[in-house]
C-alpha cells in the first residue's frame, strides 16, 4: 500500500502508513502489536489521531480538504497543513520549551507526526473551566509570545529574510481569509455560522451589529491584519491550542500562521483568559465560589502582558546591535533613545 | 547572433537585438536603413535607448547588473526589470492616459521595449527648472496616483488577490532594500552616498543626524514602509520619474514597485513639488523672480491633493457594492457610515 496521493486516513491505514514510514515507526520501537490508535477529534478543523505503543508514543494530524466541524459543504484547502508544519517547526526552533517537536511531515498526505502530549496535558480551555490553576501559565506563554514574535520581527531579522518568509506564507491565504471573515467580518452582520445564547443575548448581538463607532474601528483592525506583516503569528491562539499541566505548556495548532500585527496573538490569549475570568459564574456552586480561581485568572491576565513586556524588550535590549533592520544601530543605539 | 543568455547591449548588439525581435521590428516598419540609436543615460540605475526609424519609433531600457550612477562596485539585481515591466503593464492596465505602453519585455536580457515619449515630452524636473507650466499635472497625477493606488488596494481587491500580488512583489526585495537605505537610514546618520552643499548646509545635515524625535517618528514610518502591504505604489514618484508637455503627463520608471503605504506615492511627488518651490529663489533673475511660477507650483500642491482626495473617494463610492474585502458592503454600506 503507497500513499503517493492524498487520501484521509482511517486506524487501518493508518497503521499501514505508520509501518511504511520509519520516522514515525521508530518512534515506536518498530513494534506494532500493543499498538492502540485513538481519534481525538475535539479540534475544529482537522483529523488527530493518539498512537501509543508499548515503547513510544506520537500524534498524528491530518488535514481534510474541508472544515471538520461543518463537513464537505465548508471546503479548506488542505496546504494548511504545510503551512502548520513549517509554524511548528519554527516555533520549536525558537522556543522548544513550549511547542511539541515534529517528527514526520508530509505534504502529500498533509500530515504532521508529532510528540504525544500525554497526560496530564489537558486543552487550557477544559483546565480553565475545571477550575485548575497553572502557576507557570504566565510565564511560559510571555516566553513563548516574546520569543516567536520577537525573532520573527524587524527587530531581529533583515528585510531580505523577512519578504521571503513573508512571501512563502502568503500561500496560506485560505486560513487568513477565514480569519477575516469569522473574526473580522460575521460578528459584525447577520451571518449563517453566527451564534449566541438565544434569545437572552439577542439583543447583545444586535447591538454589536449596530454599533458604527465599533464597526469603524473593526475596519481599521482588519486592514491591520490584511497588511501588515509585523512578525509571524500563530493566529489562533486561543486557550483550545495550548495544552498544560501544572508545570509544562504547550502551544499546538498553528495552522493559521502568518506574517500579521503581533496584537492579534497577544490578544487572542488574552482575550480568551478575560472570557474565561467572566465564565466562572457559571461554573460556581455551592461548594466553590470560584472567587478565589478568578483571582488566579486576573492575576494570571496582568503577569502575561508584564512578564510578556518585559521578556520582549529585554530581547530586543539583547540584541540591539544585531542584524534587525527596524532600528539600525548606528541610529538609534544612543544612550537618549533607549 | 542569438540573445539566450544575458548581455549588455551596445547600439551595434541592439540593432541586432531588433531584427531579431518581431515585437520591436515591426514598431518601425521592420526598416533598418535611416535608424538612430541614442543611448539617453540620464537616469540613476538603468540603460535607455532611443530607437527611431523613418516610420517609428521606440524606448529599450536595459537594466544591468549594478547601479549605473555608481557603477559595478554597487551591485543591484537586474531582475528589477522585471518588476517595473510588471508594474508598467498593470499601471498601464489601470491609466493607460498616462502610462507609456510597452511593446516588450525578456527577462533574460532585462529589458523593456516601450513607446518612445517623443519631443516635446521632456522630464518634469526640468521642466520646474526651466519654468515651464504644465496646467493639467495636478489633473493628470492625481488620476495616476488615485487609480493605480485605489485599484490595487483592498478597497478594490479580494485578499486572495491581493495576497498573490504582495507574494510576486516580494521579489523586488533589493529595491525596497535600496529605497530602505537612501530614504529611511542614511540621512539620519554618516554616510558615504549622503551628500549636500557643503560647507554651507553641514549644520542642518548635523542637524537631521541628531534630532531624536524626528528619528523615532521615522522609525514608525520605516517599519510601515517595511511591513505594511497597502497598495501598489510607484515607489520613486519623484519629478524625475515623470515626462511631460503642456497636454501630456506619462508616469515611467516603476522598478521600485512594490505592495506597500500609498503615502509613500503621493508624500514622494508632493514633497518634490515643495522642493522644486523653494529651488525656484535660486533660479530667479532680473527678467524673471520666478514669483509667479512659484505661485503655479503652490496651486498645483494643492490641487494635486484635493483632486486626488476627490478622485480617489468617488473611485471607492463608485465601487462601494464591489468585491473589495476593507470595507464589506453588508456591514459598511449604510447611509450613517458613508
Ligand atoms: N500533540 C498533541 N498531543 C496530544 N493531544 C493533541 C496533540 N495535538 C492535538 N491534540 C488533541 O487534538 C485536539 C485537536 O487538535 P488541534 O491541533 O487543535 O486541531 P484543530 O486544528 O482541528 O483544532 C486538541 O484539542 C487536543 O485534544
Ligand atoms: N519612454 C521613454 N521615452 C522617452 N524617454 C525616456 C523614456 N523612458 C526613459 N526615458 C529617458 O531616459 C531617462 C532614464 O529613464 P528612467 O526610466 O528614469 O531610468 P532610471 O531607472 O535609470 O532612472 C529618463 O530620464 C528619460 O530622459
Ligand atoms: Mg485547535
Ligand atoms: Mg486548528
Ligand atoms: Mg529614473
Ligand atoms: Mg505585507
Ligand atoms: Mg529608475
């Protein structure tokens, strides 16, 4: 059985593509009986399956030319996966602390092999409504934002290395543009995949719809993220694409990567902890208030952007003579302008 | 004589460039007997011939491998030739009024055929010099700046299109590196290619080299000409980038084309209006004080940005239920928000 084209893999070829494949089947030891393969599948858009074997582990991730959690009517084209591929490989690059390590890429078959997050990793966003806290959350995730969007800025690359990636990621226009559309676009106007909690937000959602003064600074937003290629984002970093545990954390995902304002991930993060700060209400009861956990939640949100602050210009402090086109040493490296 | 790989031409090598060529031949009645060849050489980078023949005529500008008014030790790709040919055509597409037409292109020998903008036509710099008024410029330009500008931008385009145009631009790295250097880094610092009337300006050079508010508010500019991907631009707009008579306007040179702020279009030709302004003192004698021509370019800075103010906005009203992804005709096109 060859995989010379593409075709969504189920257990059973799975299992044929992992016996062909020897950066995957070594992983495992070459040994294929205690083998157990388990589909995921929580994820938005694409196929994960869990492979554990009796000495060795990996993730597998395929693409299908469409959006997993609408079906074939929502076509996707499947070269996400490459783009995914090269973001994880170069956030692993940059920051191998927080990011699972890529063992397999193919682009045939738009599958990515990749380390087991095994537990207790668990998805931020189930942590966050279980009521787990994560004291290196801050941390790790300022390291992690200051350290991918730093060294893929003008502050440290030349504008010669930096039109090359931007051109190569210009191919992953489709995910952009659904980035415009249900971040940018929908929430704005009566829109087929918009939805609330019906009828009590109605209003609420009517409001944002009509709001001018909102939807003018929207398009001033969008025409950032349109434009601006600033440093390679990951695009989606939303409390669904980092897994954790007390002590490890983990962004995956990053299939919406692409040279854009560094705000939009920053924010995204962000944004997603102040939703889950106001979620905890919900998620009160008799024996636990979550007054305390929503405490952990603010402070988390405040030590992100300083920790995030404070990493990020003590990098670019690092690196002030190097090779970053944005402010040229012989400029700018004077005792006034720091 | 075969032309299969790239060569500097002389007139000899491109009188037989021509008859090899049906493209160019047939532009002067495939007659070679009364034909002149001039090589023009006025500009900063590139080679241009004049080729006129009994019953025709036309430009060929070579671009070689170097900066032409430095010389080889200043290496430049040739393949910029490229680009401007791109972009000559696409301003061409957009303003055919005031774009010379090209009648050729090879990329191997990095070389353009294009209509010869015969006498009168002659550089609007010196025509400024020479005190010559040119009623319809501001008309003329701000047709140019507004359509080339407009039709290029997400006002118009979907982000599909415009993403594959940002990435084919990309290419032209070495020239924005070039236009990074000379605009946005070398006045603010020494440098071997800054020059100026010296002694008599050395302390307002001094004077620009060391005002750290104005090079910070520069910083901003540069990293937005760097990452900011708004329209098509010309991107050396400069009067010397434009040939005129009373009733022609024809906008050359583009090989510094790029998907970057259309400010940087209309500050470069406006700007060099305000130049040529305050030049005219310097031109000035007893038969002429230059007040009233200088009164002619001052109107003409005005009219040159209220028209382009006009003709750019109707251009969006005009397209307002279009496929330009900035402004979405669901969420934008409301009477309160027009
Ligand atoms: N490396 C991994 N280790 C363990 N689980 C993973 C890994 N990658 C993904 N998963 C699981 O699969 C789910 C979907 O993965 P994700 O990359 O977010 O896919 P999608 O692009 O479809 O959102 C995640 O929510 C997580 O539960
Ligand atoms: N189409 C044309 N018709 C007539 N003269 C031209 C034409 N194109 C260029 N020239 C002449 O050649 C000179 C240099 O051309 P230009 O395109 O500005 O080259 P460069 O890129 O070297 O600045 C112009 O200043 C003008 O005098
Ligand atoms: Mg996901
Ligand atoms: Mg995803
Ligand atoms: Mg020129
Ligand atoms: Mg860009
Ligand atoms: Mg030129």
């Amino acid at each position: 059985m060859a995989f010379t084209e593409f075709r969504p893999l189920d257990d059973k070829s799975l299992l044929e593509y992992i016996k062909a494949t020897p950066s995957l089947s070594s992983k495992i030891g070459n040994k294929f009986d205690a083998l157990t393969i388990k589909e995921v599948g929580d994820g938005n858009l694409n196929f994960v399956y869990i492979v554990v074997g009796s000495s060795g582990s990996f993730v597998i991730k395929q693409a299908l030319p469409y959006v997993r959690c609408i079906g074939e009517s929502w076509p996707m084209t499947k070269e996400r996966a490459y783009f995914e591929a090269l973001a994880l490989k170069e956030h692993g690059q940059l920051c191998p602390d927080h990011v699972p390590e890529v063992y397999h890429f193919d682009r045939t078959m738009s599958l990515i092999g990749m380390r087991y997050l095994e537990p207790p990793h668990i998805i931020l966003r189930k942590g966050l409504i279980a009521g787990i806290k994560y004291p290196l959350l801050a941390e790790h995730m300022s390291e992690f934002m200051a350290k991918t969007l730093f060294y893929t800025s003008l502050l440290y690359r030349t504008t010669t290395e930096h039109k090359r990636n931007v051109a190569e990621f210009c191919g992953n226009v489709e995910l952009c543009r659904l980035t415009e559309q249900v971040v940018f676009s929908d929430p704005y106007k009566v829109s087929k995949f918009n939805h609330w909690t019906s009828p009590y937000l109605d209003r609420d959602a009517e409001a944002v719809r009509e709001d001018n003064t909102l939807k003018l600074e929207v398009a001033g937003l969008k025409s950032m993220f349109c434009e601006r290629a600033q440093a390679l984002i990951h695009g989606d970093l939303h409390t669904g694409s980092v897994m954790d545990t007390p002590n490890s954390t983990q962004v995956i995902d990053p299939e919406f990567a692409f040279y854009r304002p560094m705000g939009f991930d920053i924010g995204a993060f962000v944004g997603n902890l102040i939703l889950a700060f106001f979620a905890q209400d919900g998620h009160a009861h008799e024996g636990n208030d979550r007054k305390e956990y929503k405490e952990w939640i603010w402070r988390t949100i405040e030590e992100t952007w300083t920790l995030f602050h404070k990493k990020f210009t003590a990098l670019w402090h690092q690196h002030r003579d190097g090779s970053g086109e944005a402010y040229l040493p012989e400029i700018y490296n004077k005792p006034e302008l720091q």
